[in-house]
C-alpha cells in the first residue's frame, strides 16, 4: 500500500509546540469571514535539512467494526515546513470518487520511538576520540529535547554496532550513559553493517519511529555493499534522519594539519551517501557546521516526526475489505470550493491546488494505526 503525502508549492510554519485544537468536522460552519484564506507568520526562506527529503509515508488505518478510516497526513511547504492552521472545513475527502461528509480533523503530537546511532570508530585513537566526544554530546542534546513519552533506544558503532539501552523513557539516565561513553583505542568505521542490523531491529518496532543517525558517513570495512544498505533503508518503512558530522569534524581537526587522517577523508563523498540513504528511508539528511546548528536542527526534526493533521471519516463505500478504495483529499475555500488561499507574513497571497489520490485496501489497513 503506497501512502499518502499532502504537499503544498506554498509558504508555511512550523508549528512544534502547538496544542491541537478540538475535533470539528469538515462540513461545520467557518468561524469567520476568512475561511478561504490562512495567514501563517514568517518562517526561514530555506529549509534547514541539505538535498532532497525523502517521500514521507502517511498511515492509514481502518476499523471494520465501525467502518471508519483513519489518515494522518504531512501537509508541508517546498521546504518542508509543517503548515499550521488549516481548519477543518478546508479539508475534503473523497473515497472512490464520493465525498465524505462526515470527516473530522484534529492535529496530533505523536510520542515516537527512537534509535540514536552514534558513529564511535575510525582507525586512529586522535581520530576516535574527537569523533566520539562530538557523537556524544549531540547524543545528549538530542535526548534533552525529546518529550518524556518519547523511547529512545541507544546504539553505537565502530566494528559492530552494540545496543547500549533498549527503548528507554529514563532520559536522565541516557544523558549519564551518554556522557560516559569512552571511544576503542582502534576500530574500524562500518556504517552500513551497523544500518541493516539496526533497521531489521526496528522492523519490530510499533508506533511513529525513526533511526537518528549521528555520523560522519565514512564506512571503512563494512562487508555489507553501499548498495545493499540503500536497498535495506528503502524497505524498512523507516526514515532515517542523518545528522552528518562531517563538517564539525573537518573543522575540529584541521589543526593536525596535513597528517591528520581527516585531510585524506572525502567528506562530499561520505555526506552524499548520508544523503542517499536518508531520502531511500523518507528522512532527511542535516549538515551542521557547527554544534550551535543542532538545536534547530532538532526542532525541525522532531516537528518532522511528531505532527500530523488527522482525518477521520466513516467509509461511504459498500463492504468489500479486499478491494483496493482510492482516496482523495483537496485543501478548499469552503464558500467557492476554489483551492485554497495561503497567504505569508508580509501579507502576499499565493494560491495553493492541492489534489492527492491514493489507494489503500481496507482489510490491510486494520490494525496499523499505532
């Protein structure tokens, strides 16, 4: 089943940290004479991940015993920022080409279930060291950040990747474990062995999740293929976010000069393979130049992970679970049924035309929603 994605050629905000308002469905009465307009506030002109992200997955859910379908849904701008304050009667469904009327719509703050991969290898001790103390410390920043009801799974990697603390919601205990962490004396880097084992482990994992790969995307003896790890990302329904430290790392070591190891890496070369293997999972790959950029480089992330509009509707289709249904949702002026209209901070309008279609068989769809 292909999932659904909301994307709109529009400017938008983040809105981490909003409450979600009450349930309303999308048939009630607009609240004001705006409703074909949605002001948002200013924003970055640019996203704040490198490249291009990934084709972000929207669950479905379906109950048979009540009929009712459930879709959360990215609605984001080209940079992909969460667009707040859409309200319910600017959302439409359609199922196998009927409106849904009775569709309610709320925003959600999920809890997610996370692996932190920290990169703890690299052949010479100098080299460990630093790279270790770096993975560490945005480790601890990254767990600081997270929402008491959110697990965090701890992985490092040097030769082999080793599971450190499995799902933890004792986030103070992760930040001493973290702040212990002490680099081998000399290792190999094997990124993509350490990527597939992990990600068959999260193969098992229920729940909005995500791999928070802190690395610097070098891999020295892995006997698993670039290849085969893409494939791996690709097919483990989840994304991972790679936090490159390439650049931090270049810019720490450069004061050993010629001899350093650091002045022989192909850091380009490494963060692209970050990049590819982050858009193969649906993630997105960030590229802090220093530890200062992690801060909102988390809030982008996390915001990413966490918020979705919520649609629910009871299914006007007749009760064929087996066949495929296709769905279809449009962002409207609810007077003109005309697209809606977004407009940004400095008061400018911009016409936004929203049409998705998707498919989903019911009786695949029950039970998947977290």
């Amino acid at each position: 089943m292909r999932g659904v994605f909301l994307f709109l050629p529009i400017l938008g905000l983040i809105a981490y940290g909003q409450n979600p308002r009450p349930s309303r469905t999308a048939n009630d009465p607009p609240r004001s004479g705006t409703e074909g307009q949605v002001r948002i506030p200013d924003r970055p002109s640019s996203a704040l991940f490198k490249g291009q992200q990934g084709k972000q997955r929207t669950e479905i859910h379906f109950d048979p015993a009540s009929g009712v379908v459930t879709l959360k849904l990215l609605v984001q701008d080209p940079n992909g920022y969460f667009i707040p304050d859409l309200h319910p009667y600017n959302f439409v469904v359609y199922e196998n080409g009927v409106r849904q009327n009775n569709a309610t719509v709320e925003i959600e703050h999920a809890p997610v279930w996370l692996a932190v991969v920290l990169e703890f290898g690299g052949r010479y001790p100098g080299w460990n060291k630093i790279l270790a103390n770096e993975a560490s410390s945005a480790g601890r920043q990254l767990v600081e950040m997270l929402g008491r009801e959110d697990r965090v799974a701890i992985w490092k990697y040097a030769d082999r990747p080793e599971l450190l603390a499995d799902f933890s919601l004792d986030h103070e205990k992760l930040d001493t474990m973290l702040f212990s962490l002490q680099p081998p004396s000399v290792s190999e880097a094997n990124l993509y062995d350490a990527l597939v084992t992990i990600l068959e482990r999260m193969q098992e994992v229920r729940g909005r999740k995500a791999v928070i790969l802190l690395s610097s995307g070098v891999d020295t003896f892995s006997k698993t293929p670039f290849d085969e790890a893409v494939k791996a990302a690709t097919a483990s329904n989840t994304p991972v976010y790679a936090i490159g430290l390439g650049e931090i790392l270049r810019a720490t070591t450069e004061v050993f000069g010629n001899a350093a190891r650091s002045a022989r890496v192909d850091w380009k070369h490494a963060e692209d393979r970050l990049g590819e293997i982050a858009r193969a999972s649906g993630g997105r790959l960030y590229s802090p130049t220093t530890s200062v950029d992690l801060s909102a480089i988390y809030d982008d992330m996390i915001e990413n992970l966490k918020v979705r509009y919520v649609i629910t509707y009871k299914s006007s289709t007749a009760q064929d679970l087996n066949s495929p249904r296709t769905v279809k949702v449009e962002l409207v002026n609810p007077k003109t049924g005309a697209p809606l209209q977004i407009l940004d901070a400095s008061g400018r309008t911009i016409h936004a035309h929203l049409t998705l279609e998707d498919n989903y068989i019911p009786s695949k769809a029950v039970g998947s929603q977290p």
